[in-house]
C-alpha cells in the first residue's frame, strides 16, 4: 500500500508508491555510455585551444594536466557583469552576476562511475575548496555550488568526466528552505536536525548502506526519488571548507556508492550536488544568516535519474517514489 512521508530537511510530503514501478514506461533507465567522437571534445587532452583561459590545473609528474579548471563556455552567470538590483511592484530581479566554472576530472574521455577513482573524487572537492577560497574574495558572492551531470538523461551535454561549479548572489530557494528547518528544528530542540537523522538512522539500521569512520552514506526516510542517496558527516560540521572535512574520506565513500550504483543499476545517469553553507548575509524571507551558527550541517546528495516526473511533482511539489527507501537499501546493499 502507498503511504505518505514527511521530508523534515525539505518540508514536504512524499508518497511512496511501488505499486508505481508496475505501470509501463514509469522507469526511463538509461545506461550510459561514450557514444562521442573524442575529435571534437574540447576536454580532450589537444582540445586545450577550444576552451577558454585556464583557470587552475593540477599536473602529472611528466607535466601534462591531470585536471582543470575554465569557465563554462557557456555560463549561466559572468562575473563581469555589475551586479544590480531591482524592483517592479511584486517583482524583484537581480542581475546575472557570479561565477560558472567546469572542473575537467581526467584526460579520459569516457569514465563509467566506478571509474571515477578516489583520486579523481578527492581532487574535484579539493579543487571545489581552492576556487571558492578565491571566488569567496568577491563580496557579491553568496552561495556557491558543486553538481556533477552523469549521462544525458542527468542533463550533461558533453560525456567527458565533468563538474560544475557555481557563485551566485542569491541564495537558492531550497538552501533557503533547508536553513529554515535546520534553524527551527534546533530552536525547538537545542539539537542538530542531520545530526539526530544520522543517530536514527543508526539505531534503526534499515537505511545505511555505506559507512567509514568519517561519513554514513544513507538511503533518506522520504526519499524523493528512487535509489536517492545522502552522504552525512558524523561528526556536526558546518562547514565544508574547514580543515575539519577529510576528503580522502568523503572520496572514499563517495567511490564507494559509485560502485554500488554502477553494479545494481547498470551505470545510470546521476546528478550529483553539495549542499555548503552560505556566508554571512542577510537572505530574503529568512533575515540574518550567520554562516558561524550551531544549526547548519553540509551534507551530499546523490540522485540517480531513473523514473519520470509529472503533473504531481510539478503542480504539488509532492513526489511519488515507486520504490520504498527500506527496498532500496537492500538492493544496493546486497
């Protein structure tokens, strides 16, 4: 029988529904794989010139790149673009203002995810610290993102092994929406709200599916999608960037999943985010936010794109997720 769950996180209602997964054409389960010419990727090693001007690069001991760093050819944003601010009756806009950078992961072309080595995964947080570190000197900047798009149907345009990282000056309504119940939760509680789900979950022992001494990597109570998965800290952090956050660690775990996914799901398209703190500002509909504060936990989220949506999730903002959390465990621990 289907029921309804509570996201506590992201204060919505999510219904899980197997009997869902029977209907025909509910799942779109892509398997990815390189079907590009490697002549014409700009990521390619010799493709350097198509790209624009690097903006960090780790090398080999022979000297040649291992990583990179370049803004999107493309971007959403321009950090050359002034920032400004307006207002028409109800309606607010702000400019087009931040950063829009790629992190090229490897020389390869073509990586399935458990060919992201640890190594690979290590770097791309590294590299994520050191370029908020120097975005973070623009005082226009609020929030910065790390995603990665795994395979078309993830919304990646290129297969060649990519992140992204984004600043903007804007808070995104779910951080917004996540600061809210931390805050209200440990206002209530004088507790951490992620620190509380990861001793349930402990307890319970239903939804872990991976752990090291740092992370846990869990399959949420009211998942939103099938085979979704959140990478915690154990220990309360609030800041991603702090010397605190071992990322050997947080690699490690990460490769981890990767593997887990690759071999029970047949290597699916995945959209990959962290969800970091802002910096102290003030943040419409919320007020002032003190990026040193007692409530905020970071926390990874893995999403793999199996299943379409429709008029429930867009309309109710209410997902439907056709396989429980508990089943889900199971399957990718096995």
């Amino acid at each position: 029988m289907s029921e309804f769950r509570f996201n506590p996180l992201k204060k919505r209602w999510v219904l899980i529904d197997e009997k869902r997964s029977d209907k025909k054409g509910y799942f779109n389960i892509e398997t990815v794989k390189d079907i590009e010419d490697t002549t014409t990727c700009p990521f390619c090693p010799g493709g350097e010139k198509n790209t624009p001007m690097e903006l960090l690069r780790k090398s080999s001991q022979t000297d040649d790149w291992e990583r990179r760093v370049i803004p999107n050819k493309f971007p959403a944003l321009q950090v050359e673009k002034q920032l400004a601010k307006s207002a028409a009756g109800p309606y607010s806009e702000v400019s087009g203002t931040g950063a829009h950078e790629i992190i090229i992961e490897s020389r390869e072309h073509f990586l399935t995810l458990s060919e992201h080595s640890k190594l690979l995964l290590y770097d791309m947080f590294d590299i994520f610290k050191k370029r908020v570190m120097d975005l973070k000197k623009d005082v226009r900047l609020k929030y910065f993102s790390l995603f990665k798009n795994y395979g078309y149907s993830g919304g990646a345009s290129i297969l060649h092994p990519h992140s992204q990282i984004l600043a903007t000056p804007v808070i995104p309504n779910t951080v917004v929406d996540l600061l809210k119940s931390m805050q209200n939760y440990y206002l209530m509680h004088d507790r951490c709200l992620i620190c509380d789900i990861i001793d349930f979950e402990k307890n319970k022992g239903e939804r872990i599916i991976e752990s090291n001494s740092d992370f846990c990597a869990v399959i949420p109570y009211a998942s939103d999608y099938p085979f979704e998965i959140h990478i915690y800290p154990y220990s309360h952090q609030h800041d991603f960037f702090s010397k605190g956050t071992n990322y050997l660690s947080l690699a490690e775990i990460t490769f981890n999943v990767f593997k887990k996914l690759e071999n029970k799901l047949g290597n699916p398209p995945i959209n990959m985010g962290i969800y970091v703190s802002p910096v102290s500002c003030h943040i419409p509909d919320f007020g002032r936010y003190n990026a040193d504060n007692p409530f905020f936990h970071w926390h990874l989220e893995i999403i793999p794109r199996l299943n379409k949506t429709g008029g429930m999730e867009i309309i109710n903002n209410t997902f439907i997720n056709p396989v429980s959390p508990e089943k889900a465990a199971k399957v990718l621990e096995g």
